[in-house]
C-alpha cells in the first residue's frame, strides 16, 4: 500500500513540473490533465509548463536520507509500506520493531511526460540530479516519449545546450543537502 500517492505499484510521487501534449490515444484518459486544469494549466503543444515549488523538489532528498537511515518500513503482517511512526504498523498490530527496512518506490512525474521535449532543459538535467542525488531511492520513470531520450540528451552537450545550462544555476541541488 503506497504511503504517499495512490498509484499502487509506487509509494511515493515526485512531479517537478506541470503540463505535457497529447501523444497516442492512451492520452484520451489522462487524468493529468484534468488535475492541471484545476490548477491553471493549459495543456497541448506551445502551452508553457509549470514547474513546481522548490519544497517538491526537495522531497526525494529528504525521502533519501530517511531511506539511508533505514525509516522506511514494509510491514511483514499485511503488506503496508511507508515511514513508520508510532510502534505498530497502521493497519495491524504488527511492531515497528520486527519491519524490514525497504528502498522507497518513487514515481518520477505524473503530471507530465519526463522526455516531453517542451520542458526547458534545464529542468529536465535538474530532475536526473535529483534521481542521481538519491541512491536509496528506486525510481520509477514511465514515458510514452521513450524515443526522444537520445535527442534530450544530445540537447545537452549542444553548443546551445552548454549555454543556458552554464547561465542556469537555479534549478541545480544544493550538493551538501543531497548527501
Ligand atoms: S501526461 Fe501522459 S497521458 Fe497525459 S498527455 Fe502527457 S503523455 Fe499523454
Ligand atoms: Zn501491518
């Protein structure tokens, strides 16, 4: 049972920006777009998205270092998972004590695409930091762009791509935070 989001097959959900663009039909049911709307943003080719606040982003550093520090727990009674407060698991009466420590399951972006190519780049380097930061975490990166990991990568070492991430301080990790 996941902790903090409701996918099933994740326990924790970190989502750094906002928005993406219909690619396939399997896009007709996208419930990201739905919870974007909410929020104001404009979904489609050409409509900017939204990154989202500096504390997001910092949760899968603080998520690590409780993992390193072996707080999150999977239950052997029923199955639940999460970071364990109290004595005794949530949902029975199984003791914190007798858990096993496990690695979080973290679902990268469900209010977009990772490899959706509109994103700025600096964001995108900025998010495979994070995951590169956070060793005790067990990403899970799902895209439906999975052919355009080359061209974002090449968009990195390009002459263009060197310039604005060498004038784009904001979006890198604090390193000593991410030890
Ligand atoms: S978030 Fe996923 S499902 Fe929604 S439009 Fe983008 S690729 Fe399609
Ligand atoms: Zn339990």
């Amino acid at each position: 049972m996941a902790e903090i989001t409701g996918v099933p097959w994740a326990d924790m959900t970190f989502n750094g920006w906002i928005g993406c663009t219909w690619k396939s039909p399997a896009c007709d049911f996208c419930y990201a777009e739905g919870y974007g709307h909410r929020f104001g943003v404009a979904w489609g080719a050409g409509q900017p998205r939204r990154r989202t606040s500096a504390d997001s982003w910092r949760k899968p550093l603080a998520w690590n270092k409780a993992a390193a520090l072996g707080r999150f727990k999977q239950c052997p009674g029923c199955g639940w998972r999460g970071f364990a407060r109290g004595t005794i698991c949530p949902h029975c009466d199984t003791f914190v004590s007798v858990m096993d420590s496990v690695r979080p399951r973290v679902f990268g972006d469900s209010l977009g695409d990772w490899l959706d190519d509109e994103v700025p780049i600096e964001w995108f380097v900025a998010l495979l930091r994070i995951i590169w930061g956070t060793p005790n975490l067990d990403w899970l990166m799902v895209s439906k762009r999975i052919g355009k990991w080359t061209r974002r990568m090449a968009a990195l070492v390009d002459q263009d791509g060197r310039r604005r991430l060498a004038h784009t301080q904001e979006f890198y990790l604090d390193e000593d935070a991410a030890k």
